[in-house]
C-alpha cells in the first residue's frame, strides 16, 4: 500500500502485570469536555491511559497511581484530543483540474454539472480503478490528514453511482483504517448525483442502484451511515426521503449535504429523521434552525467548498450560535469543489470566512466532529473512558492552529494509546 510518514514509539510499552500504560506528564491540557469553559483548558495536566484508553485526564497532582506506567514528559506542549474530519470524498479516481480552470474562467458550479462535470465527472474514474487502486490514490490525501493530527475521518461512497461501484468505494474505505492509524467512518452516498445512463430518471436510479445498494451494503457491514445530496441539480426531499426511509428502517444513522446552493428543505427534512448531521447549510433558514436544535442534528460547516466554488452566501453562524446548534468544521475533501486536505486550514478558514471564534474551530474539528459522526461516547473529547486520540503541539497557544496558514505545528498524534511522530 506505499509508506507513510508516521513512525510509531519504541519498543516499551509500559506493559506490567499484563496492562499497558503510558502517563503523559507536563502537559497543557485541552479537555473539550462538555460544560467546561475555555474548552476545558489546564495548564498543569496530565493523561494516564491504559491499554489504549484514557483513564485519567486532569490536573497533575490529582494523578491516581501510575506505578508501572511508562512515563513520558511533553516539556509543556499543548494536548488537544485528535482531530475528527467529519465529511470527506477521499476515495476516488481521477481529478477535476479542468474544472478548476473553467471555474476560473467564469463557469459556474451549477453551469459545470449540467455540462455533464461535476460529481458525474469523476465517476468513470473511479469506477475503472479496482479497490486496492482506490486506496493507494486516497492514501497520500488520508496521510497529509493524519500528519496533522486527524484520528478519525468520515469517508463517503458517491463517485461509482452503481451498486458495485459504490461498495467498492466503501471496501476501500474500510481498507484505509486498516492500513493506516485513524478510526474510519463509512457514509453510503449512493444518492450524490445521477449518471448519464440515468439522466432525468432520478426515480429510476434510486430504484434500481440506491436502495439496493444499500441495503447490500448494510448486509456486508460496510456502511455506518447514510448520506444523500438534496439540492435542485441532485435530488429532491421527496426523493432523499426514499433512502432515509430505508436507512431507518435497517437502523443506520443518516446525514444529509443540505441547503448548499438553495433552500429546499433539505434540513428540515434531515432533523425529521433524527439525522446526526446536515452539512454546508448555507442557505439554511429559521424553520431549519429549529429544526435541527430540536432532533440534536449537528451543522457541519464546510469553507472549503464554500472558499472553492466562490459562494457568497455564508451560512447562519449567528443564528445557529443563538439556537444552540452544535457547529462542527470539516474540509469536504473532494476532487472537484473542496480539494483541501488540511483541518488546519479548514480551522483557519472557518475563521476567517464565517467568524468562527478559535474556540468554535477547536471544538468544532475534535468534539463536534465526534458528536456529527455518532462517536462522542468514544471519542472527540479526553475523558476517562474513552479511546485514547490525541494530538500533541508544539504552539504557545491554542489559537495558533486556527492562525496560522501553511504551518504545521504538529509534534505527535496518538491513536488508540500508540504514538505516531510525523
């Protein structure tokens, strides 16, 4: 599958009476714990994990006992808990170069996809790579993200648009968090854009590919979620509302590309289904909004596709902010409208776009992130309890990483207690 850039600690891994643990010491500690202000920042800190679990994280004196844990001394660098990119497009064949240019030549995104561009573009691509090829193309694109510190990374199907295109993608997918030390989570996107053998039929394709493809999907374990793109150059409520009823009723969690180029809905319809998230929102309104504060689906802010595509709608960041809908940032890492592979830019470019505060890009790249993919029991924050995922940086402050453009302050991550240096 090709190298990679992370090499994992020495040998000694603190194991003693057969438990392995680590006691990270002298560290600043970003907890993102839920209720906590300042995301739960302490300055003299401490993390004790135990065969690949957080068994204490806190203040330094109120340590519980680590004899035979190995210990570690970070000289006071930063800890936050590993970063979670929470919707990407990493697997696919192919590029969308040209695109680029036309869009730069005045094209719109609207004008490029019913050119026959856009997502349809990148399907005959993808489909003419078989699963290992699917995944030694993504991994250059899932290293730059784990160079960075990501431990978990959502990955959707949605650029084979037939039933074994589309579980190949997912194959592949599965395959990445084999390869490589980051927690991967599969969305079936069977319903991201209808191929040309389909144009016009949106009804048809979801008939014979979507549904059957998903419920083939659920039956092999390769799905964890279900997506769908509700948007007039893709599919209707009415139309997304056919997957999601199937998703329910096989007792997959959904989520939904909504109000990206338009308000159709898309939201609304999402939160009705109790759906862990809705992404882009720009367009979202205040039946939206409370909508989603109501069923605790998450908005996933995506600037990269936003700051790609020239948008100038910004989403409702104020309005989601008085509700108390929880914002999570992602990079939409995907070959033709968000080609970004950087949660630090992504970080930098919600400020900067959309007036995220740096505690909004912090949370909402670990915690929320978590909570949009289902994971904050698991992951997202450091507690007792959960997998031990956390990046270690070499910043004097935590708004550094939302700062800085280009500048990878990284010192290490860890994955499930086993350390990784870039």
């Amino acid at each position: 599958m090709g190298g990679n850039n992370f090499s994992e600690d020495g040998p000694n891994d603190g194991r003693e009476n057969g438990a392995a643990s680590r006691v990270w010491r002298n560290v600043r500690l970003a907890t993102l714990k839920e209720g906590e202000t300042r995301l739960g920042t302490i300055e003299k800190g401490a993390i004790l994990i135990r065969d690949g679990r957080i068994v204490f994280a806190g203040g330094e004196a109120d340590l519980p006992d680590t004899s035979g844990a190995e210990a570690i001394d970070l000289e006071g660098r930063w800890v936050t808990p590993g970063l979670v990119d929470c919707h990407t497009h990493i697997v696919y064949g192919g590029n969308r170069a040209r695109e680029f240019e036309m869009r730069l030549e005045g094209a719109s995104y609207e004008e490029i996809a019913r050119a026959g561009g856009g997502i349809v573009s990148s399907v005959n691509a993808t489909r003419a790579l078989s699963v290992d090829e699917l995944v030694a193309v993504a991994l250059p694109r899932l290293d730059t993200l784990l160079s960075e510190g990501v431990t978990t990374i959502e990955v959707k199907s949605g650029y084979g648009l037939s039933v074994e295109s589309e579980l190949k993608m997912l194959r592949a997918a599965r395959k990445l968090g084999e390869v490589r030390p980051v927690r991967v989570v599969t969305s079936y996107l069977g319903a991201h854009a209808t191929p040309a053998d389909y144009r016009g039929r949106n009804g048809d394709y979801i008939t014979d590919v979507v549904l059957p493809g998903l419920s083939q999907a659920h039956a092999e374990g390769l799905v964890d979620a279900v997506d769908g793109f509700c948007e007039g150059i893709a599919f209707s409520t009415a139309e997304i509302s056919r997957v999601f009823d199937l998703a329910k009723s096989l007792g997959i969690p959904m989520k939904l590309h909504a109000e990206q180029l338009s308000n159709l809905g898309g939201a609304k319809l999402a939160a009705s289904y109790g759906a862990l998230s809705a992404d882009h929102v720009e367009y979202l309104d205040e039946d939206g909004v409370k909508a989603m504060v109501a069923s605790g689906t998450v908005a996933v802010l995506l600037p990269g596709a936003f700051y790609a595509i020239h948008e100038k709608q910004k989403p409702p960041v104020q309005a989601l902010r008085d509700a108390g809908v929880p914002i999570a940032i992602a990079t939409d890492c995907n070959p033709g409208t968000s080609p970004l592979t950087s949660m630090l830019l992504t970080m930098n470019m919600a400020a900067t776009l959309f007036g995220l505060t740096v505690e909004e890009c912090v949370a909402g790249a670990t915690r929320e992130g978590a909570r949009a993919l289902g994971l904050l029991s698991e992951t997202g924050t450091l507690e007792a309890g959960k997998s031990a995922d956390f990046a270690i940086w070499d910043v004097e402050s935590l708004a550094e990483l939302v700062y800085r453009i280009g500048f990878n302050p990284l010192h290490a991550h860890v994955f499930k207690g086993k350390r990784f240096n870039r």
